[in-house]
C-alpha cells in the first residue's frame, strides 16, 4: 500500500502536510497487534481448535488459559517498523515485481514437457551462489501452484483511492504538484518508439557493417518466430536490342 503524505484542502486553494510519524506509529500498532493476535487466539481456543500436549495440557481448560492469557495483556509487544533503505523508487521498483508479474517470471523456466515443468529457486537459508537451485515439478502440480497465485475473477491487483481515484486522478496529481511547486513530468525525447506508427522507425544508431540507416520492420518476444516473410524480389526482365 502506498499512501502520500498529505492532501489537498477541501477548497483545492493548499497542500495540507501530514504530520511526522503520522503513518504507523509504532506503539499504537504494536498494541493493536497485541489486541488482535490475542484475540484470535482465544477464539481458536473456543473454538476446539488448539491442541495441547505434555506439561501444557492444563491449558486446555478455558479457565487455565485465560489466566495464561492474561500477563500477556500487559507487556509491550515489539513491531518491527523502520524506512526503508532506499528512496522511492526503490519502493516503487519493490513492489512492481509483485503487482506486474505473477508467480514466476519466464527467465526462472528452463524446460517443459508433457510431463514436467524445470525450473530455478532460490534458498533463502544458504548464502552463496549454492543458493540457486533446479526443481522439477509434475506439469499438474506446477499448474497447481501458479495457479495459487492467479486472482480470482472480479478481483483487481491494483486499486486507486483518494487523490489517485481513476475519475480525478490527472486533475489531482497536476494540481498537487502546483501546490507543492514541483515541476510538472516533462515530456520524454521524441525516439524511434515514439515514432508516428505510418512513417518508418530508424535505430538511432547506423549499421556496423554499411553504415546505413536500419529500419525496424518487426519487434517479436524472445523465442517467438518472425511474422514478416521479405517479399519475393522479382527477376530483371532484359531485352536485347542488338
């Protein structure tokens, strides 16, 4: 979740500015953790679905685990909250590769059948490149397990609130920045991809071999064939006139 940190006023006329710590205050969080993580697990308890063996086995019983329950109320509880390393658009970058990308990525995939799918992994508990690892699933089970990754229909992976609703967001973001004095996105140089789609697009930069312009006649994904066939060039007709 990314939240900005301010508003405009209600009149549009000022940038109102949080205040510092507004976000997260850690001890208010680390109390409603504690409220909330206890009261789950007294309610696993009366529900019958906590199991208790050995020396804990007393704590079955409502009572005794109430009154195990009970200090727990009063120490603080620790919630580990700090900024990050690097600046926002190392957050940005951060969660791109979860909200534009599902499960896996294709260059993690080394080979597939009819029968199994290969693929690498990385083991967080070893340092070293001995980390990376190869796993060969049944191709039923991998399709299992991407799948756990696939929202369901109806749902969005992304969504806007606020300032960033889709109605009001252009609005919104200009004005915002005309309140805090930022500069407005300057538009990028005009290159070969911004091109007008009728007229040819050139590499900016010339052929190694001739020295000429090269001109992009088809972009195609990696491992995927080409589209375009070169026309056949027809055979020069010659006439003699001797």
């Amino acid at each position: 979740m990314i939240v900005p940190g301010g508003g405009i006023s209600l009149d549009h006329t000022r940038w109102v500015s949080c205040r510092p710590g507004f976000f997260l205050p850690v001890r208010v969080l680390s109390r409603l953790f504690r409220r909330l993580f206890l009261g789950k697990l007294l309610a696993a308890h009366q529900a019958g679905r906590l199991a208790f063996f050995g020396d804990h086995a007393a704590l079955a019983e409502p009572r005794a685990f109430a009154t195990f329950l009970a200090p727990l109320r009063k120490v603080e509880w620790v919630v580990y909250a700090k900024k990050p390393f690097g600046r926002p658009q190392a957050v940005l970058a951060y969660l791109s590769r979860y909200t534009h990308r599902v499960a896996i990525s294709n260059r993690r995939l080394i080979s597939a059948d009819e029968t199994s799918v290969s693929f690498k992994w990385k083991d967080y508990r070893i340092e070293g490149p001995d980390r990376y690892k190869t796993m060969t699933l049944p191709t039923h089970e991998f399709i299992r397990r991407f799948l756990t990754h696939v929202l369901p229909k109806g749902l969005h992976r992304i969504r806007h609130y606020g300032l960033f609703a889709n109605g009001d967001r252009a609005a919104n973001i200009a004005r915002a920045r005309e309140l805090l004095a930022v500069p407005s996105r300057s538009k990028p140089a005009k290159t070969f991809e911004t091109t007008a789609a009728d007229g040819p697009r050139v590499l900016p930069r010339p052929c190694r071999c001739c020295g000429g312009r090269m001109i992009i006649i088809e972009t195609f994904a990696r491992g995927c064939q080409p589209k375009h066939r070169p026309a056949p060039r027809t055979a020069a007709i010659r006439i003699d006139t001797s």
